[in-house]
C-alpha cells in the first residue's frame, strides 16, 4: 500500500512543479516570443505578407545587422586601433586593395545578375553565405590586421553590393496590392536602417569581448539570412516578360536609361552626386573628427554625434517618402529640391564651419539622400517599362555605388582641413546639380497636372 501510494505522491508534488516551471519559462520567453510576433506584424502588415514584401523586409534587416557587424569589427582594426598617421595609411591601403578593384567588378555585378534572372533567391543565399564564410576567415586576422584581412574585406564588399542589386530587382515582384514601389523600398530601406541602430550597439559590446566576437556574430546573422533568402516566394525567380537594360544605347533596338526618358538619367546623375558625397563624408569626417573633435567631446563621440544626425537624417527622409503624395510636385522637383537643399548646406557649412554645421550637413545629407533615392525609384516605376525596370534598378544601384566608391577616395586623398573639404563637398553638389537640376525641372514642366497623373505617386 504505501508503495503504491509513493508515485501518487510523488505525481502531486511534480504537478504543482512543473506547471511552476511551465509558467516560469512563458514568463521567460514571453519578452522574446512577444517582440517576434510583433515585428511580424508590422513587416507583413497591409498586404506585406501575403505578397512575400515581408519576407524580403525580414531578411534585408539581417543583411543590414551582419553588415554593421562586420563594419564594426573592421573600424575597430583599421582606425580606432592605432595612432591616426598610421590609420590613415591603413585606411588608404584599405581603400586601395578593396575600392579600387570593386570599382572594375561594380560593372560587370549588374550584367552578371542579368544573366542569372531565374535564381535571384540563390543569388540572394550566395551573397549571404560568402560573407559569412568571409567574417570567419577575418576573425583569424582582425587582431593583427596582416594583409590578408584585405581581399576578404573586398570579397564582403562586392557580395554586399551584389545583394544590394538583386534586392532592389526583387522588389517589383513582390508588391502587395495598391502598394507604389517606393513606398514599398521605403518599408525595405526602414527595416534595413532600425536593425543597423540595434545591431550597432550590440557589435560594440562584442567588440569589448574581443575583435573576433563581432565577425562570430555577423556569421550567425549571415547564415540566417541564407536560410531566408532561400525561402523566399518562387516568385521571385520568375522573369517573365523581362529584358536587359544598359546605361549606354548601343543601337535603336536595346532599351536603355537614356531612351526611356531622360528624367530618369538626370535623376541618377542628381543621386550619383549625393552617393559622392556621403562616401566623401565617411571617409573624410572619420579622420578630421579624430584630429579635431568637436568642442568638449571625444573623437569617438565626434564621430558617433555626426553619425546618429545622419541616420536620423536618413531614416526621417525615408519615412516622409512613404508617406508623401503627389500633390503637383512630382519626383523630378523633389530631387532638384533635395539636391539644391543639400549643396546650399554644404557651401553654408564651408563659409561658417563648425561642429554644428557639420552635424546639421550629416542630417540634411541624410535626409535628402533618403528622399532623392526614393524619388529616383518612383521615376524608374513611371518611365521605365515593366520589361526592363528590374534590370534598370540592377544598372542604376551599381553607378550608385560607383559614385560612393569615388567620393570615399576624394574623401581619403584631401588633407585634414574642415573648409577645404566642405567646399569639395559642395563643389561635388553643385556639379551633379549643373547636370541635373535644369532638366529635370524641365522635364517636370512637360508632364502633365495632377488631375492628368493621379496614379504617379512619390510615395
């Protein structure tokens, strides 16, 4: 009897303990759990998630958390980690050894990508799974900063660039129902920027822990992003109806930018200006701000002050993309405002310079940079036809980032002298606004009113 009673016992002391211990850990993974489902929420809201929009808006926020990751592990290296003479000179041979080579590879990303229109999600995957093995290769030499961090630096750089083009040829794809295409790039390009914030951070603290700590981490991200990337709708593979486009015409036959209306090539050039200078502001600001910090602070809170004004910047510009209407002033008044606003900024910050004008140039480029890129792709939507438009944002991003390639060189090659590199920064401006401004005010002049393009919207 009294055996037989033991296990009864035994089950009524286990009872109340192990739904104690079920109440414990939902109490435990709620925070967790609870968030997840509310960021699901949110990038599969209106549609999202229905069309595939959301998984990509998913996966872009890994691409943006491993990319940081990487970046804070290699700033910590090659700048934060050595006297300033020699970090320029790292620097500038890092610029040698991986920004001169991909500015040869940036043209040949868009018409390789081309060639592949069936397997976007493996090129998606592939780029996400070479940086990963790439960051455990770099953990081996982020402590000593051998040579060999170099080429692996460059092969991060070009798989994130080639993403970069794939994402944006992806995107048309996967529109929900009576969502503009910026509106849905502003949704991408916000999820990219609050999961750099957070992963920002999170990389520093690594950093304490060791320099290999962020490269572990931005694998992990990595190779959740391949995961996803493969799991995305088959629809994005499909390539039905599409062709190529070139930045050049090379014949009446072959679509390109130029025969699809020139707003869309005064757009790039106007974009291709603000790509200069942001790379120019990077590169250029980290060593002036390291020698002469702002009034009472630190180089590295010189540096982060400057930062967080430029992405509040960016992500105030890409949020008022979204939630911009067309109201009489179509996309080509919007970048001739954007770019006009900035270069007045620039030459501003070179008459009066300072710590605060050079934060408020870090915000206005940020914000401007958001709204002109948006803008850039609502005139890709409107002008290009749908047989070419994927191939053409694939063409457009990578003389994008060509632009930002030559801005950080100017950037690293000037001396540390804060007007003479302001005025550079607005004499790159104002010359992408000679080429730009007049024609796209121009060709905004041509279009018809409001009533007679209510479907163009810039947002």
């Amino acid at each position: 009897m009294a055996a037989a009673r033991s296990p009864a016992r035994s089950e009524d002391h286990a009872g109340p303990l192990r739904r104690a211990g079920r109440r414990v850990g939902h109490a435990l993974h709620l925070p967790f759990t609870g968030t997840a489902k509310g960021i699901r929420k949110a990038t599969h809201a209106h549609g999202a998630g229905e069309s595939g929009l959301g998984k990509l808006i998913e996966l872009h926020a890994v691409n943006g958390a491993g990319d940081v990751m990487i970046t804070v592990a290699l700033a910590s290296t090659v700048f934060f980690s050595v006297p300033t003479d020699e970090a320029r000179g790292r620097v500038a041979l890092y610029l040698a050894v991986t920004m001169a080579p991909f500015t040869l590879l940036a043209p040949v990303i868009g018409p390789l990508l081309d060639r592949v229109p069936h397997g976007r999600r493996a090129a998606m995957a592939g780029a996400m799974v070479t940086r990963a093995v790439l960051a455990v290769m770099m953990s081996g030499a982020v402590a000593t900063g051998g040579l060999e961090l170099y080429p692996a630096a460059l092969g991060v750089l070009v798989a994130s660039k080639a993403y970069g083009v794939v994402r944006s040829a992806v995107v048309p794809r996967l529109l929900p129902p009576g969502f503009s295409l910026v509106k849905a790039n502003s949704r991408v390009t916000l999820a990219g920027l609050l999961a750099t914030g957070i992963a920002a951070p999170v990389g520093a603290g690594l950093q304490l822990l060791g320099p290999r700590y962020p490269l572990y981490g931005a694998c992990a991200l990595f190779l959740l992003g391949t995961f996803w990337a493969l799991r995305m709708p088959p629809k994005v593979d499909s390539a039905k109806g599409e062709r190529r486009a070139h930045l050049l015409t090379h014949g009446e036959r072959k679509p390109s930018l130029r025969t699809v209306g020139p707003s869309v090539l005064h757009g790039l050039e106007a974009n291709a200006a603000q790509r200069m200078l942001s790379g120019f502001l990077i590169f250029f600001l980290a060593f002036l701000l390291r020698v002469h910090p702002l009034p009472g602070q630190s180089a590295a809170v010189s540096l982060g002050i400057v930062g967080v004004a430029a992405g509040v910047g960016n992500a105030s510009g890409t949020a008022m993309g979204s939630l911009l209407r067309d109201r009489g002033h179509g996309p080509e008044v919007i970048i001739a405002t954007m770019i006009s606003v900035v270069c007045g900024t620039a030459i501003l910050t070179a008459v009066f310079f300072g710590g605060m004008m050079v934060a408020v140039l870090g915000a206005v480029a940020g914000l401007t940079q958001a709204l002109s890129k948006l803008s850039l792709d609502a005139l890709i939507q409107r002008d290009v036809p749908e047989v070419v438009r994927t191939s053409a944002f694939a063409r457009s991003e990578t003389a994008l980032q060509m632009a930002w390639v030559l801005g950080g060189g100017i950037g690293i090659a000037l001396p540390l002298n804060g007007t003479l590199g302001m005025a550079v920064a607005a004499a790159i401006l104002a010359l992408g606004a000679l080429l730009s401004v007049r024609g796209l005010l121009a060709e905004a002049r041509r279009r018809p009113g409001p009533k007679g393009r209510a479907k163009t919207r810039v947002g």
